[in-house]
C-alpha cells in the first residue's frame, strides 16, 4: 500500500520523531510507514487520519492508485 504521509508530515513541518510522540509509536514504526514497509493498524490509520484532519482513505492508496 503506497501512502502519502511524508508529505502530510512535510506539509506540518513535523519531524518523524514528531510524528511517532504524537502517535504514541517509535520513529522505526513511522519510517516504515512511510516506506510502504507496514501496513498501520486500523486504530494507528484513523489517529493518522485525525492528526491530518482527513479521511484513511486520503492517506492510503492501493498499489497502482492515488
């Protein structure tokens, strides 16, 4: 699954250790993420789409789509 989260992250001018406090996991956790390495949970996907005020579905993307 491809995602969008370091732009978001960008886009905030969070670092990814930011990012990791504020979801309560490890930076390892957010560069995997953000790598397309781990699939989030369901519950971490909607705390990721509540820090960036948007829906799961404007984070994750199936390969091949956006």
């Amino acid at each position: 699954m491809r995602n969008v989260i370091p732009d978001r992250r960008a886009d905030a001018g969070w670092s990814q250790q930011r990012l990791a406090d504020e979801l309560g996991v490890s930076r390892q956790t957010v560069i995997s993420i953000e790598k397309g390495h781990f699939d989030p949970s369901l519950p971490l996907a909607f705390r990721l789409a509540a820090i960036f005020a948007c829906r799961i579905e404007d984070l994750f993307f199936p390969e091949g789509g956006e």
